[in-house]
C-alpha cells in the first residue's frame, strides 16, 4: 500500500470540498484533496447556479430588507422545527461573508430575482453565479492554486475507509486501478456529496426509488455517511430528497433543452398520476421543489397527457405560456421570454419518443388506458371534468387559473408523456454540532472527524425548502465551518 502523511484530508471537491480546501490554503494548513472523478467538481460545479444568503454587500446596497430574523424564523417554521438551530444559525450568520470568499475564490455571484415564476416577489437572497461556463473553468483552476502551497489534489482517488481509534489515524483510498493508499492524518472532512448515487440507500429511505431521475452527483454513494455511522453517529432524521423539477428521461432532461418533449414537460398542462385522477394544479410547476415533492408524493410518476390538436398548435404557433426553466439558464441581466414556439420539431420529438418509450400514443382513451396501466373509467372522468374546466375556463377543483387552462385534451391521437420526480441529491446524513462534527448517541462529537454539504442533517425537515440556492450556500459554509473548526482544533 501506497503511504502519504498531511495535516487534513479533504474528501471531495465539490462546493463543501473546494470551500474547505479554500479555507486551509489561505491559512497554510497542509492538506489533501481526495477526488473520486478525473476532475474537481461534483454537483456544485456542474449543476448548481447560484447559493442563497442575507446580509451581503450586495443585498445592503440594495437595501434588502431580509435579514437574520426573517430567515432563521422562516427556514425554522418552514421545516416544523425538525431543524439544528445552532448549525442553521452559524450556517445564516456566515452567509454574507461567504459571498465575499465566493469571489476570491474566483466564482463571482450577483444578487438576483429568483430563477422560479412562483417566487418572483421572494426577497432578494438569491446570489447566481455571474457566468456557468465561466465558474466551471476557474473551480478547475483551484487545483493549482493550492498546489503551490503543496497541498495535493488527488482525482480518480476514493475515499474507501478511516482508520480510527478513539481519533484519526489515517486515511484510507483506493485509485481507480485499486491500487490502494493510507493518508496519515489528523482530521478529515467528508464533503462526498450524500448518497443519491448509492441505489441501496436510496430504495432504503424512498419508496418507489426506481421511478427517481437523479440530474445529481451519482458519485456521491454515501461513503463519508457511512463511515460516520460505522463509529457511532447518530443519524437520527427523516430522510430528504432533493426533488427538484420532473422530467421524462435522462435524454430529455432540463438540462438539456433541445426537445419539445421537455418544453412541454415544463408547462402547466394536465396531469395524471398512477390511478388516473388529477393530482395538483399543475402551475406547481413554476415552482421546482414543490412541483417535484407533488410527484414524489404519488409515488414518483405521472402521465402528461396531451392530444394530437395540441401538438398541432405548438408546431405553428407562439404559444402564452413560460417554460418554468427558461429563468433558471439565462445570465445575469438577460431578459426571459414568457412564451413558447413554434415548436417545429414537435412531431418529430414525440414520434421518437414513442419509439423510445418515454411517449405512449393511443386512439382512444381506452386504449391509453390500457397501455399506461390506469383505470379506464377513472381517466375518462378526469378527461370530462379538465375539458369541462378548459371549456368554462374554471377550474373548481385545483383552481388553475383561467390562463392555463388553454388546451383540451378531446380527440385522438392522444399521448401520455410519462414523467419522472428529477433529484438533485439527497439531504439528509448524520446528525452534527455546530462545528459540523459528527455527534455520536450520548452527544458527544466524533474527534477528528467533519462532515459537510450534503452529507448532513439538520436544515430540512423532509424536503428541500424554496429558498433558492441553500442546499449550495451552505455546502460552502458548511466547508468553511469544518476547515476553520479543525485549524483552530490543530492550533490549540
Ligand atoms: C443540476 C443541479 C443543479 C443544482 N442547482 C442548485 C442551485 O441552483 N442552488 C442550490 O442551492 N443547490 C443546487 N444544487 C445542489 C448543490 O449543487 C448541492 O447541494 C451541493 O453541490 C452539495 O455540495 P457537496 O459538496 O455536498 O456535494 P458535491 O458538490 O456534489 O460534491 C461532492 C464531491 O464528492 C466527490 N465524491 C463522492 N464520493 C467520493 C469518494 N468516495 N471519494 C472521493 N470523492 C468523492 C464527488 O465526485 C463530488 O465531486 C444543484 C444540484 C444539481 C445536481
């Protein structure tokens, strides 16, 4: 086995790693990175566009209004007081400053309206990454940055195991090859990212975890968690999905936008779930988390239903309706259209569809029926009442608004898009001090050991809150908290 000695080890890259590592190179601690990909990253370089905080320069230039008070009451009823009110407090407290350190670590963010329709009167907390492509190449610059202090940052290199005796020994790794390495070290921060990449522990915490599209980090397999369990950490939460957004297929996903199929998927037009029946006022979708929980909470599948009359109008006309991602992939300052089409493509994108079956077509209803595997009887009176809805332009039922109820869904040809809840990750892990130490049943924190981002517990009560840019913002913070608390624990 391959030997290294350093002060920490840092498992992962992602927002939680990279914001530790950050702390331990501006204070010249020794460290080394561990990094399962071929390249720094994880969810927060790839995926996420901006984090939330109060208090910035930027929010009291602007005089925002929402502060510490708002915040700490509101996440805390928000989430029923199933929260770590000690961690959400330092977690709010450091999230002006973290904006400052987001900039000198070269990932640069600007105050903005919410990405979200449904939360365009939210208070100003929303800091988006100014540029994606831009953020993604200077996260790829680290790296060399921290090596001139000669830290080390070791990608295709696993965390597998600790070594552990009432403190830290070592650090146990594995190289892609399976050549296997011990890091002695003092501390370690597990930053892998939760585990919405290990199947076992996802069907573990999720009923129905097969119909889960997860748009997250499939590296992160719950290894940190694990391991923190394994030498007594509580983990004493209700487990929480990241559900964010729904989508038929990894191929036609948000984020990808290239397939009508996905346009459609965006926009507020009838739904049914697995017994046929209307299950929301699908204008949920203008809000990501909760339009993602309404999918989760029947049972993480339902059915887009459109006919061939709809299809037809997309292809030739503009149609008044936005597609609910349409915010999310415009830079700062660009203006979002609030329409769609013509959706040239449309035809083409749902005969493939069929052909690639994540788009059922029938004749009739009874027919749909029969091939999406829902009550027939059940689906023709869900039909009857939404067109009797769309024709009186009221909705008594889900009270969609007059604006959405634009399209009938009458006469065949007739498509059911099959629709999947999209995650982002997993939010829950072991439970923490306010030093992001893992505590243990009697209380007591695990010496040496810090476990961050998405591998703890303690924000959310049991799903992901609408508050744009949390989950990531205290990813950051959380970093920093672990790599600030282990430098003054080795300064003592
Ligand atoms: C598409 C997408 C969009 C998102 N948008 C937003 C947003 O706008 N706002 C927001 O707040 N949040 C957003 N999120 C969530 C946010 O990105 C995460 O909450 C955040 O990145 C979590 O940080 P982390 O460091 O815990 O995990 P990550 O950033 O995912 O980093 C984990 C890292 O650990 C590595 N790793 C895993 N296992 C091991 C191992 N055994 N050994 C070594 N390395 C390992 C992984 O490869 C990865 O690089 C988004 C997520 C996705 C997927």
């Amino acid at each position: 086995m391959k030997e290294l000695t350093t002060t920490v080890v840092i498992v992962g890259s992602g927002s939680a790693g990279i914001s530790a590592g950050f702390e331990l190179y501006q204070h010249n601690i020794p460290f080394v990175m561990l990094e399962k990909g071929d390249k720094v990253g994880g969810a927060g370089k790839f995926g996420a566009h901006g984090v939330f905080a109060i208090n910035s320069k930027q929010q009291q230039a602007r005089r925002v209004k929402y502060g510490y008070q708002e915040a700490f009451n509101g996440l805390t009823a928000y989430n029923h007081n199933f929260v770590n009110g000690e961690l959400l407090s330092r977690f709010l407290k450091a999230s002006a400053a973290n904006i400052d350190r987001l900039h000198e670590m070269g990932l640069p963010v600007t105050v903005e309206q919410s990405e979200q329709r449904a939360h365009l009167n939210d208070p100003l907390v929303y800091h988006k990454f100014n540029q994606m492509r831009e953020k993604m190449a200077n996260w790829d610059q680290l790296p060399a940055r921290f090596a001139e202090k000669g830290n080390r940052v070791l990608t295709e290199t696993s965390l597998v195991d600790v070594d552990y005796a009432d403190g830290l020994r070592a650090v146990i790794a594995e190289s892609k090859d399976g050549e296997r390495l011990r890091i002695t070290a003092k501390k370690v921060i597990f930053a892998d990212g939760g585990y919405s990449g290990n199947k076992a522990m996802m069907a573990e915490n999720f009923v129905h975890a097969e119909d889960l599209l997860n748009l997250g980090e499939r590296k992160s397999t719950g290894v940190g968690i694990q391991i923190c369990r394994r030498l007594g950490a509580t983990s004493n939460h209700r487990p929480v999905l990241f559900a964010h957004g729904c989508a038929p297929s990894y191929q036609i996903n948000p984020m990808k936008r290239d397939n009508a199929i996905e346009t459609l998927t965006n926009l507020p037009l009838l739904w049914v779930d697995k017994t046929g029946h209307r299950f929301v006022n699908e204008e949920i979708v203008y809000d990501f988390a909760l339009w993602a929980n309404a999918a989760h909470n029947v049972g993480n599948r339902y059915y887009l239903l459109v006919d061939q009359a709809t299809l037809d109008r997309f292809k030739k006309e503009t149609v008044p309706l936005e597609d609910t991602f349409e915010r999310q992939f415009c830079d700062v300052g660009q203006s979002p259209r609030t329409d769609v089409g013509p959706l040239e493509s449309i035809q083409t994108d749902f005969d493939q569809g069929v052909a690639d079956g994540v788009v059922v077509k029938a004749d009739t209803i009874a027919d749909l029926a029969e091939k999406i595997k829902v009550p027939a009887a059940a689906l023709k009176d869900s039909l009857a009442k939404y067109n009797a809805a769309v024709a009186a332009g009221n909705d008594d039922t889900f009270l969609k608004s007059k604006e959405s109820l634009q399209f009938k869904v009458e006469d065949g040809p007739f498509y059911a898009v099959i629709e999947h809840c999209a995650t982002l990750g997993t939010l829950n892990g072991v439970d923490v001090d306010q030093n992001c130490q893992p505590l243990k049943d009697d209380g007591q924190p695990l010496t040496d050991l810090y476990i961050v981002g998405n591998n703890v517990s303690g924000l959310y009560s049991d799903s992901y809150p609408s508050y744009e840019g949390i989950a990531n913002g205290f990813a950051f913070v959380s970093g920093w908290i672990a790599a600030k608390e282990a430098r003054l624990s080795l300064e003592k």
